[in-house]
C-alpha cells in the first residue's frame, strides 16, 4: 500500500509540476453577428359589445361570443417559437384595476337561484387574436359587454 501511494504522488509531482515558457497565443476569433435581445410586444386592447360576434357549431349548438383582433405584430417566428399571454383587465382605468390571465372563469348567480359561468378564453394564428367569451348556460340574450384585454408576446 505504501508503494502504491508512493507510485501515485510521484505520478501526480511529475505531471502537474511541468515548467516552461508559455505558447504564443491563439489568433483573435472572427466577430459574430451581434445577437438580438427578446423582442417584447405589450398593448391593451379595448373590444366593445358591438364588436362581439354571436356563433355557434354547425347544429345551431353551443353558442359563444367572439371578436378577431388583428395583430401585425404576431409573426411567424411569435406563432412558432415565442409566447402569447392574454389578460383580461376588471375594472379598467381604475384605482382598483386588476389583470387575470385567460382563460378565466367567474362563476355567477342571480336573484332567482340561476348558476352560471362567464369562460372568458383566447386563441390565436399568425396576424391576429380571437377572444371569447361563453356562458355555461349557453344563453345568448345577454352579450358581453366592453372588456378590456393586455396581450403579450415576446420572441
């Protein structure tokens, strides 16, 4: 055992103690093309009642609410590889204003006993954004009203 320690720092002295001049340094590298920093694209979007539009599946069924927004700025390397985020703003321009991410859902109920939802969601392709609105009870007498959306994408 001690001649094997004795082996090993001896194999260690000689390999670690080495002395000598420096080589010449290596030539500079060729510069790079600056690289991009992530692109941001933050705006608030205002879709008022008129704008909302009524469909439903192809049986008449499963009514919702939706308004198309285009967006420019929503490329194909966004679609592909960046990120979408939707929010929807309550109370907006207030002191109490609040942001939600979509999709978001309130459960509501009135006077009379009725339950209900409001889905708020989102989806979106190169060029634009589509935001919905659904009510769990699939009535379509009451249609949203203004709401007020920030997206977000960043590549």
């Amino acid at each position: 055992m001690k001649r094997f320690l004795l082996l090993l720092f001896l194999t260690l002295t000689v390999f670690t103690a080495c002395e000598g001049p420096s080589g010449p340094p290596g030539r500079d590298g060729q510069d790079g093309q600056d690289g991009n920093s992530m692109y941001w694209f933050v705006k608030t979007y205002t879709i008022h009642e008129k704008d909302w539009e009524l469909y439903t599946d192809e049986d008449g069924l499963n009514p919702y609410y939706m308004c198309e927004v285009p967006i420019k700025e929503l490329s194909d390397d966004i679609y592909y590889d960046g990120n979408v985020f939707a929010y929807l703003i309550m109370n907006f321009d207030q002191q109490n204003e609040v942001q939600t991410p979509l999709p978001y859902t309130h459960p509501a109920e009135n006077v009379q006993g009725q339950e209900w939802s409001e889905i708020v969601h989102f989806d979106y392709m190169p060029g634009s954004i589509a935001f919905y609105v659904t009510y769990s009870d699939f009535a379509t007498n009451v249609w949203p009203g203004d709401l007020h959306f920030r997206v977000v994408m960043n590549y």
